[in-house]
C-alpha cells in the first residue's frame, strides 16, 4: 500500500494537489508540517497532522516538523472567528520548546529518513520588511489572497493587516524550506488550504519549481462537539496539563460510532486488526474491546508502556479492583471527582478515628445513626477492605502513603479523607 492509499484508506487523506501521486512515485520526498506554538504543548487535536508526518516517514520519506517561533507572533487567522492574543516573543520561544519535545516521541531522529526540527523564527524575525515586501509581497495581489477561505471568512468581521499577512508568512516558510531543505510538500489540517498553496504558488513564481500540498480532515466526533474538548477542557499530549490516567480514560470513552475512526487516524494498527477489533465490536459492543485497544494504543504512544499501565491500573481499582496497588497521587487522581475532606493527621494516631465519625465528616452520610446502619448492612468499605464493626478506628497506617483513606459507602459513593 502506497503512503496515499494508506491515508485514503484510514480517512486522513482530505486534498491534495494534482499529480501528487507521480511525485511520490519518483523516489523519496521531503515534507514539512507546521504546528502552532500558541501553548507548550500540542493536544489531541493535532495528533492528526503529528501522525501524518509520522506516516510520511514511515514509507520512506524526510519529515520536517516545523514550529512556528516566528509566525506564533503573528497569528492565524485560519478558522479563527476573531483576532488572536498576540503572544512575547519569550512565551512563543518556551512553547516551540515545549512542542519540540512532544515531537520527538513520535519522529525518528535516525537513520536514511531522518526527521528534522526547524523553527521559522530562525529566519522571519530576521528578514528585513522591504526585502520582504520585494521578494514576497509583489507574487501576491490582494485580489488572489481575500479569494482565500481563511481570509474571505474574516474580512467583514474584522481581520487586521497583521493577520492578513499570515499567509505571505507561511507561504515564505515553504520556499524557504524548498531552497534549504529540499521540501517539496506541505502537510497541514485542511483549513490550512489556502496557505499551503499560496506558498507552492510563490515557488512556482520566485523559484520555478513546482511544489505540492496534502491536507487532512479536521477531526470531529458523533456527538457533534469539537474533537478534544471535554468538560474538564482541552485534552492535552503533557502528563502536567492532562494526566496519562485522564488521558487514557479521555479515549476509552468514545462513541461506538467513532472508535473504528480514530483507531484508522490515531494508532499504528494495520488493516486487518481494525477490522478484527470492528467484527468484535459489532458481535460484543459491551465489552468496549476496540475503545480498550485505542486507549492503550494512544496512550503507550504520547505517555510511554509505564504510564499506560498505571493508568489501567488505576481504571481496574476505580471500579472494584485493588486500590493498595496506587499511591495517594494516583487515588487522587483517580478520584479526582470525589468529594474530599481534610482531617488533621495528629487524630490518626493512638487509638485512631473511629469510621462511623469519618463517615459523617466526609459527607457521605448525614448522621451517625445513618453510618451505623449503614455498617451493619454491609455497605461501608474502607479502600477494598469491608467495615464488619461499628467500633472499628482507623490509623495512619490504614491510610495509603500514610496520607489518603478512601472511604466508600454503597458502589457509587466515594470521599477521600486527606491526612494533613
């Protein structure tokens, strides 16, 4: 399977430029794909693109991952509905590093088809304006640029002059990485159209050459909602931002009708173990083997094998495994949600404090008679251990890491009591 057949048959493949297929065909190309440095780290979004890239180089082609240090101070309009917040130059640096990082988990930096890194601010905070405008701005009318999606969107609504020369910025990155790099296609989410071909139109007209672009979908789910977002926000590659546990339980939550879709867009899986995991689906659609295969596929791949275990681990305890296996992090982390209720550690020592008082301090019931009743009746757990006596106390020692006690009454209702 050739690389676009490969795209085409996992649905990443929206547009491309005529005879890109030929292009291919000749031997061995060098793309680049730009990414945003609006934040110090990428989000799920953009995994589309990263792993476009990735694919690239996987069938034998150079991939350039380009960070926008210096368009990152302009700003894209693409898609935008209103003016971007404009970033110092020493945000949009942190967050290109930041980036940078991420990139390498998913590009090989070795071998014949070794990945490169370049910023565009090596070159666009240094060019001079006139020289700019005279080797840029004059293949360029303003007729052919507000023809551009991306810009005709904005004009009535309002579009500065700093974002409208977006496109000339980016078409620059393109000969730029034509002429130094040998870079030949641009890859980008389709609402990056219009800029990658005014940037194969300026080859065309300042070098002669001939350049192409090829663009993936812009990811979207059943629900209807935006791809990434969550109540909690935006789903972020950064363990710091988006936990590896909230990460993982983000993919084993997608719809029935999205999961065969992502697995095409966001693993490495071939055709057939897709397929096997959709024949699984539709014969067993309780047992969520494919979200399983995504979340740990998806996982392993931004946070590494550890951090997906520790994640399922902490899935398993949540609902009815061991909770000694996690520290006090990860049941934070786990419960994240619960109501949670601080006790002053020096009450755990000695004879400790007594369950039914800890059941009424944490919220979990309303009185101690409702505690006692609701020991006797065998509803009370103690992490995994069942409460069999009213007079039972709890120490430090009955805390995990010394610091947490999970409380637990009836299946569903949890409160972490936080030694301090």
């Amino acid at each position: 399977m050739t690389l676009l057949d490969d795209l085409r048959w996992r649905g990443v493949l929206y547009d491309h430029t005529p005879d890109l297929d030929d292009h291919l065909a000749e031997g061995s190309r060098v793309a680049y794909c730009g990414f945003d440095p609006t934040a110090d780290s990428l989000h799920v979004g953009s995994l589309v693109p990263v792993m476009g890239l990735a694919r690239w180089q996987r069938h034998g082609h150079t991939p350039i991952a380009l960070v926008g240090g210096g368009t990152g101070l302009i700003g894209d309009p693409s898609g935008k509905a209103n003016e971007r917040s404009l970033l110092t130059r020493e945000q949009v640096d942190a967050n290109a590093a930041g980036i940078r990082r991420q990139l390498e988990r998913f590009l090989d930096f070795d071998g014949p088809h070794a990945a490169r890194m370049a910023n565009n601010a090596d070159w666009l905070t240094s060019i001079p304006l006139t020289d700019f405008l005279r080797d840029v701005g004059k293949h360029f009318t303003v007729g052919y640029m507000t023809a551009k999606e991306s810009v005709r969107s904005r004009v009535e609504s309002g579009l500065s002059f700093t974002e409208f020369s977006y496109m000339l910025l980016q078409a620059y990155d393109f000969l730029r990485l034509y002429q130094t790099e040998g870079a030949t296609v641009q890859l980008g989410g389709s609402d990056q159209w219009g800029n990658i071909t005014a940037g194969t139109e300026l080859i065309r007209r300042s070098a002669g050459g001939k350049a192409h672009g090829l663009v993936m979908p812009l990811v979207t789910n059943a629900a209807g909602t935006k791809f990434g977002k969550t109540e909690a926000g935006t789903v972020w590659l950064d363990p710091e931002r988006t936990s590896p546990y909230r990460f993982y339980q983000f993919w084993l939550n997608t719809d029935d009708r999205d999961v065969v879709a992502y697995l095409k867009f966001f693993t490495w899986l071939g055709r057939d173990e897709i397929e096997a995991l959709e024949a699984a689906m539709a014969e067993r659609p309780g047992a969520r083997q494919a979200q399983r295969a995504l979340a740990r596929e998806v996982t392993t791949l931004v946070h590494g094998e550890a951090a997906t275990e520790a994640a399922e681990r902490a899935g398993r305890a949540l609902f009815g495994g061991d909770l000694s296996e996690l520290s006090s992090a990860a049941l934070a982390e786990v419960f994240e949600e619960a109501p949670s209720v601080e006790v002053p550690a020096s009450r755990f020592e000695g004879d400790g404090v007594g369950v039914v008082d800890l059941l009424v301090e944490a919220g979990l019931v309303s009185s101690r008679g409702e505690a006692k009743r609701a020991v006797t009746g065998g509803g009370v757990r103690v992490g995994d251990a069942r409460v069999q006596d009213l007079g039972q106390t709890l120490t430090r020692a009955d805390a995990v890491d010394g610091a947490v006690v999970v409380l637990r009454k009836g299946k569903k209702s949890v409160a972490l009591v936080r030694l301090v």
